[in-house]
C-alpha cells in the first residue's frame, strides 16, 4: 500500500528553500539534518515535473525524517505562482495578494489581447482606470465587493461594449418599477423628467453609469443611462438612498416613490427567426443571429415569397443582440444580394488561441490561428463587393437594443446600398471591437469577455461610430409602421 508520504509536501516544501532557511527569522541557526536520496519522482496531476532550483537548474527532492523536501521555487511553478524571497526578513512569498493576482491577470489578458493597444486607440481614462483597479487590490482593507467595482471600471474604460467583466453572477437584479427612458442628459420615468434617484442627482448618477457601463456612442450612453440609473446595485455604489418602500424619486418637482422588483419570469423565449407575409410585403423577424433551422426555414419561406411575386420584404432587428453573422447574411443571399466587406483588424494572443485548442469552452467556431502575438489588418474595408437586387425593395429595422452581427446587417444594406433603414440609431457602433475571447479570473472566479478583432466600417467616408438609420424614427414611434407607409408606393 502506498504511503501518503506527507504530500502535505505543498506546504512543508514551502518552508524549506533550496538554499537554507524560509520562514521569517531574526536569527540564524545551524542543524545537522539526515536526508534521504532515492531517485523521489515527482508528478502533479500525472504528470512528470523536474524540480528546479533559484538558479533553474535540476534539483533532486530529498527526505528528512519521513518528510519530502522539494525547492519552494518548484513548488510556485506548480501552483502557478511567483517565488519571492526577501533578505531582510528571511521571507518566502509564493504568490501576491488574490485581489493583486487576479487584477495583474485581468489587466494581462486585456492588454495582451484587444486589438485597441496595438492600434494606438486606447481610451484617454484606461490608465487611470488601471491604477485604481491596482490600488484597490494593494489595499489590504479591500473586499470583494470593492474589487468587483474596480473591475467593472477598469473594463468599461475601454469603451467596448463587448469587453466586460461578470461581477453580478448570472440571477436577477433588482431594479425600479415603471417604464424608465433616457435621451441626452435626461432621464423619464413613465415619461415624466426626472431631476434625483434616491437623493442623487441625475447628472451625477448619469456619471456614475458612465465609469462603470461602456458606451460605445451616444445612442449606448442612453440605453445605459435608462437602464442603469434604475439598478439596485448601482444605485447601491452611488450612494443613492433606499427605504423599505423602495427609492425616492423626484419627478416634475414632486418627491414620489418607486419600488424595487425583480425582473419577471419569461414563459417562452420569442422564437430566433419568424416569417409573416403582410399583404405585398414580406416580413422576417430576425430575433437572434443564430445559425439553424429557423433561420433556414425562415428564408426559405422568403425565398418561395419572391419566387410567386413579393419584391418589398422587411428585416427586423429591433431588440437582436448579435450573434453569428452568417445568420444575417443568409438572408441578403436569398434575397439575390452581396455585402460589402468590413475591414477586419486581427489581435493575436495565447487567450485566443487557447479559444481553439480548449474543446470545453463554450465558443460556437475554431479560429485556426497558429500564433500568440501580433496583430494585422487580416481584411481591408471594400465596397466593391455588394451587389444590390434592383428588384428587391429591402427595408431594415434597427434601434438602440439592435447590437453586433444584427448593427453588421445594417450596415451592409446601408453602405452597399442594398436597401433602406428605417428606425433608430443601435448602441453598436459601425466600426467596433468584438469577436469575444472568453476568461476566468483565478481567485475570484470572475468570468467576462475581451473582443479581439477591430470591425472596420465599409464605407471608410461614413460615421463609424454610430449608424444613423436613412429614416429615423422619434422615440415611441413604430418603425415598422413607417416602413410598411414606405414601402406602400414602392
């Protein structure tokens, strides 16, 4: 039978340098120790690994009285940590704080994988963002709740929308009741103005969302803003006061108050694609970007639509997050079109490419990269490529919740001239960072996403910061009815 042989060697091993002493001392001692050699393997999770020393070579482990000695220096690389000794106080250090750990891996793989540092693009606040986030995992007195926050800010500096960190785990936040919008520097509740969230202004509460929510535009500072300004947790950091009613909430001069719930259960999820024939006018509502059955039923019911006559169709993305872009573009080719190409800036890095080697991350496709570093305009920006079908009349419906692949898809239309949209301006830029890389932090467990690939617009001459619709609807207004008025003398 097999010894456990005191494996509580991870620790023992940790007061035992290579070189002599570990643990702080004032003194220095000599003893006259017995150690066993006898060829000690040592394996870590069945693997073979070869014991080092301070210098980094081969170092034999030993036994003292039935206990395994290994260089703590082995024993740092084992647990992937650094091996510090300190003179002065005759000190051992594997490893730093857990909140200076996982900040140094945060702002590693950020700054090691977002195509905004080689291109020089890297916002005016993300440094300072940077040194807050260090200070605040230096400070011994810091939790986890401070950490989050610093987290939260240190990624939001970046502007992407699609670079973020999950501090909030995945169950539901509360938030206040009533329908809450937000259009420049105000914000409305019911549709009435507000001046104060619990005691908090709304300018100061509007900055308190911008530190800790990336807005890639000023259609995503408003989507932010009314969504954000309503929630607990924010509300909670920005010092904002509650009762056991709810929130005070100043409106048109008026002090009332809104209670805190939580978001509703959903019975069904809308269904990723549906087709509806609206007299001469077919409409497809495109939901998610998902590859898949519905999506290819769904256009095949468009494809036989126009075989028997329909030449006005309407795409809707309103409220479509993105996805697979592909699912976009199956669309336009059943509708006998081409897109332009997005110019497509490619940032190479060990995160991206552990996305294609490790087979349990949850990623829907293989990049094929081969290397670890650098980065390249992997396709330039071309409108040469669209090809319009001047028998299709084509309308596009977007607004502020319309985001990623479904943005691409009006941008497509608008800059190949492809057709006409009709709604409001999405929170997603034209020209944006995406493409996610998925991590986990060590310590905390904290999950989150860093983009790896800068979209360039394909029309270089048009706004790439936010794509304005060649019909913009006023907020309330029904797009779908002022495409379906537009399209009727088509």
């Amino acid at each position: 039978m097999k010894k456990p042989c005191q494996l509580a060697l991870a620790l023992t091993c940790a007061a035992a340098l290579a070189a002599g002493t570990a643990a702080a001392s004032s003194a220095i001692t000599t003893k006259t120790l017995q150690a066993q050699y006898m060829d000690i393997a040592l394996q870590v999770n069945g693997q073979t690994v070869t014991p080092v020393d301070g210098s980094g070579a081969p170092a034999q482990p030993f036994a003292v009285d039935g206990t395994i000695y290994i260089p703590v220096r082995t024993l740092g690389g084992i647990l992937g940590k650094e091996v510090v000794w300190d003179e002065e106080s005759h000190t051992v250090m594997v490893g730093q704080a857990p909140f200076v750990e996982d900040a140094l891996q945060l702002i590693s793989l950020t700054e090691s994988a977002h195509p905004a540092f080689p291109l020089e693009l890297v916002p005016q606040g993300y440094e300072e963002a940077k040194a807050q986030l260090l200070a605040v995992a230096e400070d011994p007195e810091t939790t986890l709740y401070d950490f989050s926050w610093a987290a939260l800010a240190y990624t939001a500096s970046l502007h992407d929308g699609h670079t973020n960190i999950n501090v909030f785990g995945n169950g539901p936040q509360a938030s206040l009741e009533g329908q809450w919008t937000a259009q420049e520097e105000a914000l409305y509740w019911n549709g009435r103005p507000v001046t104060s969230v619990g005691g908090i202004p709304v300018a100061q509460l509007f900055a308190v969302v911008d530190k800790y929510i990336p807005a890639e535009n000023a259609s995503g500072r408003d989507v932010n803003h009314a969504a954000w300004s309503t929630n607990k947790n924010l509300l909670h950091v920005a010092g904002a006061a509650f009762t056991d009613d709810g929130v005070a909430v100043t409106v048109e001069g008026k002090e009332e108050t809104a209670a805190l719930t939580l978001p509703q259960a959903v019975d069904s999820m809308p269904p990723i694609a549906a087709g509806e024939q609206m007299g001469d006018v077919y409409y497809v509502d495109l939901n998610q970007c998902i590859l898949g059955d519905e999506v290819d039923a769904v256009s095949g019911q468009l494809a036989q639509a126009v075989k028997k006559g329909t030449h006005k169709v309407i795409i809707d993305v309103r409220g479509n997050g993105g996805g697979n872009s592909e699912a976009c573009y199956q669309f336009l080719e059943t509708l006998g079109m081409d897109i332009p190409l997005y110019g497509e800036y490619v940032r190479y890095s060990t995160l991206a490419l552990d996305e294609v080697q490790d087979p349990y991350k949850p990623y829907p496709y293989e990049r094929g990269y081969t290397q670890t570093e650098g980065a390249e305009l992997a396709e330039a920006p071309d409108l040469t490529t669209a090809k319009a079908n001047p028998d299709i009349d084509l309308v596009v419906l977007t607004d502020e919740a319309t985001y990623s692949s479904a943005t691409m898809l009006g941008v497509w239309v608008q800059d190949g001239g492809l057709g006409t949209v009709i709604g409001r301006a999405s929170a997603n830029a034209p020209s944006s960072y995406g493409d996610i890389l998925l991590y986990q932090l060590d310590n905390t467990g904290m999950m989150g996403t860093i983009s790896h690939k800068q979209w360039q617009r394909p029309d270089t001459q048009a706004d790439p910061s936010t794509l304005v619709p060649d019909i913009e609807t006023a907020p309330g207004e029904d797009a779908l009815e002022t495409a379906l008025a537009f399209l009727k003398d088509k």
